[in-house]
C-alpha cells in the first residue's frame, strides 16, 4: 500500500497538465533520492526499489491524457444497410469517410435493431430498453418519462446535451425524444416535399461544436439521407455508373447508394469539426443505423414490416477514446441496446438498472448470444429472436406464422421451417421457442391490456368470454395466446367457451388497439351447479356482476390508468 499511496500523490513538481516532465528528477524522486544519502550500501537498497516503483506507476501515467473528457457523438444514419457500404466492403465505394473511420475503430460486423422502424429503434438506442418498455410501440406512442435516458444521463454528471435531427419520429415535441438535451435542433428541407441533406444537419451540429469552450458534451445527430423518397443533391447525382439496362431494383439500388454517398459527406464534415477543434483523438464517435431497408429481397420494399436480416443488420462502428481496439473487426453479435451501456462504461460511469444492453467494450459475446426483435406497426404484429446459426420470426396477423431459419445453411432466410400450433420447436431448436416466447412476455408487460385470470384451485368450471375488439384492431398477442384463440378468433372479436377442470387456471390477457383503447368484454364463469364463481384475481380491470351469471367490466384500475399516461395513451397529471 505504501508504494501505491507515494506513486499516486508525486511531487507537484514532477507533474505539468497531463503530462510528465522531468523524466531524470521523477527517477530520483521515486527512489527516494537526495544528495545529502552517502552511503553506497543506502543508495544500492534504493536503486534496487526504482524499476518496482516505476512499475507501479505505469497505470497511473497511461491514464495520463486517457481521461473520458474529450466529448461523445453518435451518428445515425437512417435506413442504412451495412452492405451497401464500402466501409463493410460493398463494391461502390459509398463511404469512403467511414472507411477511414474504420481504421481507428471497432467495426461490428453482426449488429442489429430490435426494430425496423424509427421510433422504437432510436428509444433502444438512447435507453436500453424494449421499445414497449419506454412507451414507443406504435404511431400513437411516446417515450416514457420516467425511463432513464442517455442525454439525461449527460446532464446529471454535467455535460452539455445538443441534438440535430432530420426525422420526424424523433424531432416531434409531442414523442418525449427532447428530454434531456440542452439544444434539440430539428432540421427540415428547403420545401415540405425536400427533405434535408446531411451536410445541412451536420452544419447544426458544426455550429454546437464550433461554440463549444469545452470538449464535455453529447451530441447527437441524426440525417435521413438513405430514406425514400430519393433526392439526392446535384453534386452525387452523377456519383457512380449504372449498369447497361438496370432493372427496376438495380435503378433503385443506385438511388439508394447515392443518398448513403451524401449520409458519408456529412459524416466527413463532422470529423473535421472535431479535428480543427483538436477534439478527435479523445472522442468516443459511434457511427450506427436505426433499421436497414428492403429491396425486394422477400417481395416487399422499404421497411417497417419484416423482422429479416436486411432490415434488422445495421452498421456499427465505434471510436473510442485514445483509438482503443482501433482496426478491429469483430464477429460477434450485437445490438442497438449495447450502444448506451458501451457509452456509459467508457465514461467510467455506472450501468442502469433494467438496461438489457451490455457494454461491448473491451468484451466479446458467444455466437449464441440472443438478440430479439419486435414490430408492432400498424396492422403488423411481428417478433423474432436470432441465436447463432437459429432464427425464429412470429407473425401473428393475418394468420399465425412461426418459422424456424438456419442461416449457416440458408443465409437469405427464404427457406424457413413452418412450427405449427400444439409443436414446440423445429429441428433442432428444441428450446429456441421457449426462449422466444420468454422474451415476449417481458415485451407484452409493456402494453396496455386486460389481464385475468384464476389463480386458485376448486371444482369444475365453465366459462363463456366475448371480447368485442373492434374494427380493424390488431391485438398484441404472443404465439401461446394466439395459438390458444386462433380457432376461435373472428373479425373484431375472440370467443372462448369450454370447462375447466378443478386445477386448470384460467389465464386471458388481451391488449388494446393501436391507440391504448381496452376492448370491452363479456365474461360468464359458472361452476357445475350453475352458480357464478368470482375470480380468484382479477389485475387490471374492475369486475362487477351483471345479467345472471355473467360478470363484465371495464380497465378502470388506477395502477393500469398509471400506466396508460406514462405510454402517451391518455392525458392528465
């Protein structure tokens, strides 16, 4: 202990800012020399104790310089597929910036969204969370309030928040995304039809920077480039050749990869705001993508309604401070919940609870590490979960659809093996459906929904449900449930009738339409003799008899109302 307390507090002398000065006096000074020692014995047992204090003190003076203050930026890139990247070896040299970029980062080669949509999407990245967990499920969520988040986080410990933002799913006052940054900058076109270029969102975050007296902030920018409709500036419309006679797709590819060229430009531009700043060598910098984009791969285009590898793979690239790990390619798998945790380890910071991201830094992750994704868009109620070589995709509408990948053998996922109600698994992921439908209780808790059951054993019962959901609702179901009720779900309403035996629990949970609307129900339970047997638990919603032996009711439980406002569903303190 006594070496470590004389290396950790050295003579002011010997210390300038952050750097050593006076290498021949920070000899003599931990050896303990003074002119006034004669002795040769003396000043041999001191010079034998020199190279063991210098070598304690090695960790002290390469954290010299290395302290997490050089300021923190993540770049996202909107509807970036990480093949079309030069910088990921795609042909078309789309992204030379990033390319350089590359050689003083770590490249993730298999990162992934939890969903192909913005709004989820940028909610994981900035919390670390299930999109349904902080309230951004859907076209009519906001983000929760009450769920930390990373600007925020920047804030307690004292560092100054900007954003510059070009999507509409994130720069919307009313989504809860402002929360926390000290400046919020939403970009917009020179006409409502133009949407911005990258270099004209990156001149919002140059300014920040350019005004900043201190390297301690967070900056997030966000551009839009890659996102339809194409318009790319004249300067990259003659970026690249096409190819003689271009199908439809190739004509959009090139489109495509010429908005990615302008994304990279601005990304250039940025770097060199760090860099005339003398900011870059400490900078944490995280280049990413929310979602990627489909080019009829399964028959579809765009995004936002398939959970397959090119919409779920996403570019990441991380700088981090002092080029730690730089030219590093790593295989293992990842995700936008890792970004923030990563972020926090390197600023030396602690890790929230509930985050489900881990740090990537300094660590590695085994192939079969579980990655889930969610899509509760619109009409489309989608969930899935990759773990090594094994994929499972959820389709619950219009009909159930569970389908089983090995993308070791079958890389374009077209290929898929078909697990129907009442199977449990397929080849051999005998506990991947499991797994699976695990993750998706944890995604359901996050909706609104009506929940009751029975939870104590007695005799025999009846029970006879109506739920009246709607037109058009598409409620959120998990496979289990929809494998319970498809025989009996029709347009706008489930049906359930049969006994129960005296230890068969009744267990039914139904969530609302897109607008955190609870669907009414009708619910008869009557034991053998004809008499209403009342719930053993009832969560969530208030039950009162009515007509007989039928009990009906509606969510007006206080806890759940709570819970409805925090999602951005209903109005009031």
């Amino acid at each position: 202990m006594s070496v470590g307390l004389a290396i950790l507090a050295p003579p002011r002398e010997i210390l300038d800012g952050n750097r050593v000065r006076g290498p021949r006096r920070f000899a003599r000074a931990c050896a303990g020399y003074h002119p006034a020692v004669k002795s040769a014995r003396e000043r041999r047992l001191r010079a034998a104790w020199l190279p063991i204090l210098i070598l304690g003190a090695l960790p002290f003076l390469s954290g010299l310089g290395q302290r997490n203050d050089g300021p923190v930026v993540v770049y996202l890139v909107d509807t970036l597929r990480p093949d079309r990247m030069s910088a990921y070896g795609a042909a078309r040299d789309t992204t030379p910036a990033v390319r350089a970029f590359a050689s003083e980062s770590v490249v993730f080669r298999n990162a992934f969204t939890l969903s192909t949509w913005t709004r989820p999407a940028v909610a994981t990245l900035l919390t670390s969370r299930l999109p349904s967990e902080v309230g951004a499920i859907n076209r009519y969520g906001r983000l929760s309030e009450s769920v930390p988040y990373l600007p925020e986080i920047f804030q307690k410990h004292g560092w100054v928040t900007c954003a510059a933002v070009a999507n509409g799913n994130v720069d919307d006052p009313r989504l809860g995304f402002r929360r926390g940054f000290d400046r919020f900058d939403d970009v917009w076109g020179k006409t409502p039809e133009e949407k911005p270029s990258a270099v004209e969102v990156v001149e919002k975050a140059r300014a920040f920077i350019a005004a900043q007296p201190s390297p301690r902030f967070f900056l997030y920018v966000h551009v839009i480039d890659p996102h339809i409709p194409y318009r790319t500036p004249p300067e990259f419309q003659t970026a690249f050749e096409a190819s003689a006679g271009p199908t439809p797709r190739e004509k959009l590819l090139l489109e495509y990869d010429r908005e990615v060229r302008t994304s990279d430009e601005g990304f250039l531009y940025l770097a060199d705001s760090l860099k005339a700043k003398g900011w870059w060598r400490d900078a944490l910098v995280v280049f990413v993508s929310d979602h990627g984009e489909e080019f009829y791969e399964h028959g579809n285009l765009y995004h936002g309604a398939t959970l397959y590898d090119e919409q779920t793979r996403v570019p990441l690239v991380v700088k981090f401070p002092g080029n730690e790990g730089r030219a590093t390619t790593r295989p293992d798998p990842v995700s936008l919940a890792d970004v923030a945790p990563t972020i926090v380890d390197a600023m030396g910071w602690e890790k929230e609870k509930g985050w489900i991201g881990e740090s990537v830094r300094g660590r590695r992750f085994p192939e079969n590490r579980e990655i889930y994704a969610t899509e509760d868009l619109d009409a489309f109620r989608l969930y899935g979960l990759r773990r090594g070589p094994e994929k499972v995709i959820v389709r619950v509408y219009p009909t159930l659809e569970r389908r089983v990948f090995r993308l070791d053998r079958d890389p374009r996922e077209n290929e898929g093996a078909s697990v129907p109600c009442g199977e449990a698994s397929a080849g051999s992921a005998s506990d991947l459906l499991p797994r699976l439908e695990a993750w998706r209780e944890r995604d359901l808790e996050g909706f609104p929904q009506v929940h009751l059951w029975r939870s104590s054993a007695g005799e025999e019962v009846r029970i006879d449900l109506l739920v009246s959901l709607g037109g058009g609702t598409k409620p959120f179901l998990s496979a289990t449930d929809a494998c319970r009720y498809a025989s009996s779900v029709k347009p706008g309403m489930i049906m359930l009738r049969g006994p129960l035996s005296p230890n068969q629990p009744f267990d039914f949970r139904i969530a609302g339409d897109d607008r955190g609307a609870l669907p009414h129900y009708r619910l008869g339970v009557t034991d053998s003799r004809g008499k209403v047997v009342p719930l053993g638990d009832a969560r969530g919603v208030t039950v009162r008899a009515a007509q007989g032996d039928f009990l009906t009711g509606l969510t007006v439980d206080e806890t759940e109302a709570r819970r409805l406002k925090a999602l951005g569903y209903l109005a009031g303190d």
